[in-house]
C-alpha cells in the first residue's frame, strides 16, 4: 500500500492535539497551584509540617498525592515551586514520583478500566508500586548532593525575596547561608505574584509538552505497533517492551489504565509496568524534567526506574499469577 503523506500528516495532527489537549488542562491545574504557593504558602511550613528525620519525612512525602492529587504534568511546576520554598529535595522528588499514581481519580480509573481483568489486584498493585519505586528513589536521592542534581541555579530566589534560615535539607542554618523566602506582601501584591508566576511556569511547561507530544505524535503514526505482540509471550520481553511503549505513547496517568487493558495478550506483570514506568518517565516528562533536574540526573533516574520497575513487576507476576501457557519467565 502506498504512503499517503497527506493522511499522515492528518494522523500527526490529530494525535499531536489529542496529547496537547489531554495535558494542558491538568498542566493549567498545575501552574496554578505553583502560583499559589509562591505567593501564600509561608516559606517554613513545609519544614515545620515534616518529619524532622530526613527518612520518614520521605516515606512521608509518598503519601502527598492523595492530599494534592496532580498527574504528572501538573506536578512538575508545583515541584519546582516547593523546592524553591525549602522541601527537601528528596521529598519533593518522592512526591513527583508517587503523585500520578497515588490520588483518588487514578484509583478509580484504574480499577474501571480492568473490570473482568481483576480489578482490585492490579489497583493495589499499582498503588503499592508506585509508592515503593517513589520511596526508594527518594531515599537514595537522600544521600546525594543537590548541586549533582538540580539544573544550575533552580534555587536562586528572586530579587523580591530575602533571606532565612532554611536549607535544602529543611534543616536550620546560619541566617548568612539560607535561601530565600517572600518579604511582606499585601494580599494584592500576593495576588499579582500569583498571577504572573503561573503564567510564567504555564508558557515554559507548554513548550516542553509541545516537544513531548510531537515526538510522541510520530510514533504513534509511523511505528506499527503490532510489531510488538509477538514480544508477549515471553514476560521479561513483555515488561521491558510495555515500558518503552509506556514512555513514548506519553500518556496521561489518569486515562493510561484504558490503554493499558486493552493488550489483552500482555501478562499482567507487563501491564503493571506499563502502569507504573509511564507516569514516572515518558517522553514529555524527559523534556518537563528539565525545567528541575540536570541532564545527567534525567539520564540516570530513567535508566534507574526502568531496571527497578522492571524488576519489582516481573516479581510481583510471578507471585499474584500463575504462568500462562507457552509464556517463559
């Protein structure tokens, strides 16, 4: 059959505005809340809110989701916002990874979209890893320096700001060494700061959502995906394989699930996986990352999410199903 370039293109459009569309909403949700917590979240709540063991204030911050549920476009903006008003890093990169996974629309989407496919099973499961994967990246961020992470001068406060005692850790410093928290503001002034910094996050995240959706967009045009359903019938090829699909397709946590079902063929530990890695790394996420962490960082968080993710799910099938026909493990 023929190429049709024009039909291509048609196809590009139309699932290049679907992901910009599905986004954007929750992107705008995002933004706004960034916007309100630059302006009115007081700069020492958060220290004074968690754990003063950096540990438990991690297993702590995988719990965040359920109070503040974003997907994983709106968290990002929000993120950036509460490192700059002093969470521990390690938190906060414990809260971007779980949030998607870890709030009530997810829950229910989740368990709606595999009815008839044990429901119940693969929500909890979805849950439990999610907040595990989130938990072990964040105690591990724990032990690493923010500089080897954070994109160069993420922390530097603005000129309206002065300083405090506070440190990336939530720790009390010397006045001389802290970062920076909001001077007195009025309740309009505070207003106009909100304003103007959901703007400011809601152009910059757009931008790197646009790139993530186009690359996924022609993926989604020019790749044949039934090249991979021979790939099921062998359950680490199947985890591994859902991943990458996971990654590149870009779907949001909140509708992912639906898709996610429809591979009927695939074992429930790839599903599991697919549900898992995609909210935590796919391709607009590469690109919404670097308005927070360094390139290398991004290159290592992925990499590292993929082998644990791979691994704890590839278990978790062989614990909770029982081998299918003619499928190696």
């Amino acid at each position: 059959m023929p190429f049709d370039l024009s039909s291509a293109l048609t196809d590009f459009a139309y699932a290049f505005l679907s992901i910009m569309l599905e986004g954007v909403p929750f992107i705008l949700l995002g933004t706004l809340a960034s916007g309100a917590i630059t302006a009115f979240l007081p700069g020492t709540l958060l220290a004074r809110w968690l754990p003063k063991n950096p540990a438990a204030a991690v297993f702590l911050s995988g719990f965040m989701g359920l109070l503040f549920p974003l997907c994983e476009c709106g968290v990002v903006p929000v993120i950036r916002r509460l490192l700059k008003k002093g969470l521990p890093l390690a938190c906060g990169l414990t809260y971007m990874l779980s949030a998607p996974i870890l709030n009530l629309v997810v829950v229910i989407s989740t368990y709606a979209a595999f009815t008839g496919q044990q429901p119940a099973l693969m929500t909890v499961l979805r849950l439990f890893g999610g907040y595990s994967v989130a938990v072990i990246a964040g105690l591990i961020v724990l032990r690493l320096p923010a500089d080897k992470i954070l994109r160069p001068g993420l922390l530097e406060a603005p000129k309206a700001f002065r300083r405090t005692g506070l440190s990336i850790s939530g720790e009390v410093e010397p006045a001389s060494s802290g970062i920076e928290v909001e001077p007195k503001l009025t309740f309009r002034q505070k207003l106009g700061l909100a304003v103007n910094t959901t703007v400011v996050d809601f152009l910059q995240v757009s931008f790197y959502l646009a790139i993530g959706a186009a690359l996924t967009a022609l993926f989604k045009v020019f790749v044949d995906q039934s090249a991979i359903t021979p790939l099921a019938y062998n359950e680490p090829a199947a985890i591994g394989t859902m991943m990458l699909l996971a990654m590149i397709l870009s779907l949001c946590s909140t509708s992912d699930a639906f898709i996610a079902a429809t591979f009927v063929l695939f074992p429930m530990a790839a599903k599991l996986a697919f549900l898992t890695f995609g909210p935590m790394f796919d391709l607009k996420l590469i690109f919404l990352y670097r308005i927070i962490f360094n390139g290398r960082f991004i290159l290592w968080l992925g990499i590292g999410l993929y082998l644990l993710i791979g691994l704890m799910c590839w278990r978790l099938g062989v614990v909770f199903t029982p081998p299918m026909p003619g499928l190696s493990n």
